[in-house]
C-alpha cells in the first residue's frame, strides 16, 4: 500500500488486513509474517538477547529499547524497518511483527508517534492506536471469516478446540483461546484468574492483556472494563472476555475464595471440568454455567473456559475442521 487516501478502506482495522492478505495472495493459515512484512516493504531485524550478546553496531542507538525487549518500527524515507526481539516465543515474534505492520497498513497511523508498550502510553487516543495495532495482529493471525467458520465446524466449546484452533494459527493458547470466546456466536466466556499476592499497582489493566498481546479492544465492547474494588481472597479475576450472547460481564478484581472449585484447581495445578452457579461469579442468578479450567504458564495463572447450553443452535452444522 502506498498513499493514504487511494487505500482508503473505511475505519475497521479488518479490512485493511483482509486486503493486504487478499494481495498477497495468502488464502492458508497460518500466514507467514515475514512474507507480509516483505510484501509491504517492510524489513524485519530480529536481534538477540542484548543482556546475553553484544548487539550489533548499528543497533546501539537503539539499545535501550532493546533493554527492554521492545519491539519497534523505524521509517526511512519510505522504508520501514522492524526490530524485534528474537528470543521470545515464536507465537509472540509473529505478534510481535504482525502488530507493527498493523501500525504500517492503517492510514491513520502514518506519521504518528507510537510506543508499542502501553504502559508508557497516556491518553485514549494513542492507547486507541495501539489496540488497533493488536487488532490488526490477531486479524493476520486469524482472519475471523476463517476462524468462525472453524469455531461452527468444531461446534463445542471446550479447551480441546481451542488447542486445535492454536495450533492451525500458530498462536499462542490464550491468543487463540481470547479470539475463541469473542467471535464465539455461542453464550460463553474466558476468565483468566491469578494470585491476588501479584497485585502490581503500576500495572493497568491493559498490560495485564498485553502481557500476552491480545489485548482486542476494538470495536469489542464485550472485554471487561468495570472492576471490583481490590479483594482479601487469594485470587482474583485479571480479567475476563464474554461472547456477544454472554449476559454480563465478570468482573475484574472479583475475588476467588478458598471455597471456590477454581481455588482447588490452582492449588492442585490441575485442570478440572464442571459446573458452576453464575451468582459465584458475581453475575445475576441463571442457569449454572459449565466450565473447564486449566493452569497456565504466566503468572501462575488459571484460565476458565465458562459456557451455557445453547438451546438457539440453528446455526450448527457439524463437520471437521475445513481443511
Ligand atoms: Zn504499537
């Protein structure tokens, strides 16, 4: 893409992703984010481990970003060049690239400053423009025409399709587990759970997402946002994700006592399957929701996959998973 107004798209970040995939030519996931990058003029620089090797001589003026295991986009003229830490997990390298070319193909972010950390950032509109960016990232990683159509082939909600959706992206479980719930047509939910104990006062909300860069925000008014005050118990919600058909939003900071069954699991370190009542988890009393629930790496934290039978299945036609 080269000007601004000639690839004018409208204002979702999707379409601008959609067309670039569209140009490239790239119908099979998952999409190689160094052959996008390439087919924008973008070169990608993956460095290593600035504490463990002597970086590069022409990446010193950059170190102390890289200290920081930062991720930048720098513009040439009308090149543009990425550097990004190589020595992460490869699911969040292609994050990581794809986030920046989100910054590349979005005409509205031509020219503008940004700092692919949020939190350094202060005010909506550059926190906007970073979750765009995330956007267009998931977008690459998983074109939702695509990955809606497998969420209905699949047609369960469980951890088991959500792993089979990760590995056919190529990202990470919680990655594919965020853009499971929130193009989920199905009334289900994702609530990540952690130690109260880890409680990091500099840390905002949105980093808590960010840690594993899905932070989706946009034009997802679904993600949490009001929170509990601060709580006793030894857990407590980080955050959750509900489906557009979820009724309400669990929210952040709720505390998870020792009575709960999430409790159990965390300390156990095993996953667990069952059923909860909805009023534990500080929402209007319904039918019980079920759920599954695993440890997960980050944090020591618990992932629960929370679910209602759907009696409005008109959608479902079952089948594998398109090939
Ligand atoms: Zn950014």
């Amino acid at each position: 893409m080269k000007g601004i107004f000639e690839n004018w798209q409208g204002k979702w970040p999707d379409a601008y992703v959609i067309k670039v995939l569209k140009d490239v030519g790239l119908k099979e996931p998952p999409f190689d984010e160094l052959v996008i990058a390439d087919s924008l003029g973008i070169k990608v620089i993956q460095y290593p481990d600035p504490t463990k090797e002597p970086v590069p001589y022409h990446l010193n003026a950059a170190l102390p970003w890289l200290l920081e295991s930062g991720t930048f986009m720098k513009k040439e003229g009308d090149k543009r060049i990425i550097f990004t830490p190589a020595f992460v997990a490869p699911t969040k390298i292609r994050m990581n690239i794809f986030h920046e070319c989100g910054h590349a193909i979005l005409p509205w972010h031509d020219g503008q400053c940004y700092l692919c950390k949020e939190k350094d950032l202060e005010g909506k509109a550059q926190k906007l423009i970073e979750r765009e960016a995330f956007f267009c990232a998931a977008s690459f990683l998983m074109p939702r025409g695509q990955f809606t159509k497998n969420i209905l082939d699949l047609n369960v909600t469980s951890f088991a399709a959500i792993q089979m959706l990760k590995e056919r992206y190529y990202v990470s479980f919680e990655a594919a587990a965020n853009w499971f719930v929130q193009n989920n047509p199905g009334i289900c939910a994702l609530v990540m759970i952690e130690p109260t104990s880890l409680d990091d006062p500099e840390m905002s909300e949105v980093e808590v997402i960010a840690e594993d860069q899905t932070s989706l925000k946009v034009g997802q008014p679904d993600v949490f946002y009001n929170c509990e005050e601060p709580t006793e118990s030894p857990l407590k919600v980080s955050y959750s994700i509900r489906s557009r058909r979820f009724p309400d939003r669990i929210k952040r900071n709720l505390g998870i006592s020792t009575d709960s069954p999430f409790y159990t699991a965390w300390v156990s370190g095993k996953g667990i399957i069952g059923e909860i009542s909805a009023i534990e988890l500080g929402l209007f009393d319904r039918a019980p929701l079920r759920y599954e629930c695993r440890p997960i790496g980050f944090r020591q934290r618990l992932m629960i996959l929370l679910w209602e039978e759907d009696k409005q299945q008109f959608w479902i036609q079952p089948g594998p998973l398109a090939a």
